[in-house]
C-alpha cells in the first residue's frame, strides 16, 4: 500500500496524485459502480411508498362502494374497528 502525505505546501498535489494512483483506482471502481445518488434513492423510496399508499387507497374505496351497493352503514368507533377495515 502507498502511502502519501498530504500536509504541506504540496499538500493538494500529492492528494491529486494519490487519487490517480493505480491503488486508489482499483478501490474505488467497484465502488463508483454500484453508486446511485443520493436523489434518485430518496426518489425511487418515494414512488414504492406512493404505490403502496395507493393500493390501499384503492382497496378502501373497493370496500366503501362494496358498503354502498349493499346499504350498509360504515359502522366502528376507530379505524381498527370499523367495517370498513374489517372487510379489507
């Protein structure tokens, strides 16, 4: 392993040199590979919420019309208890 010192008036230089050195390539390159920002990994979480969100949004609507057709009255005192959770 190199090692390099980066104090001094040349400080800036040696880093340069350190991050285009072979070692520090072959470390890094797996790395960088497999690196996805920072924006699209808190986007693509906010779309697998987003769908979930609305499969259970859907399901509940299914299951308020189902109440509707058959004239039944959403009944319960907390969501846990009502109807409406029950037949979901």
């Amino acid at each position: 392993m190199v090692q390099v010192s980066i104090t001094g008036k040349k400080g800036a230089e040696r880093l340069k040199e350190q991050e285009e050195s072979a070692p520090h390539q072959a470390v890094c390159a797996p790395i960088e590979r497999g690196k996805t920002s920072v924006i699209a990994s808190i986007r693509s979480f906010q779309l697998e919420k987003q769908e979930l969100r609305r499969q259970g949004l859907i399901s509940h609507l299914q299951t308020l019309q189902t109440l509707l057709r058959q004239g039944i009255a959403v009944r319960g005192d907390t969501d846990l208890e009502s109807n409406i959770y029950n037949l979901t």
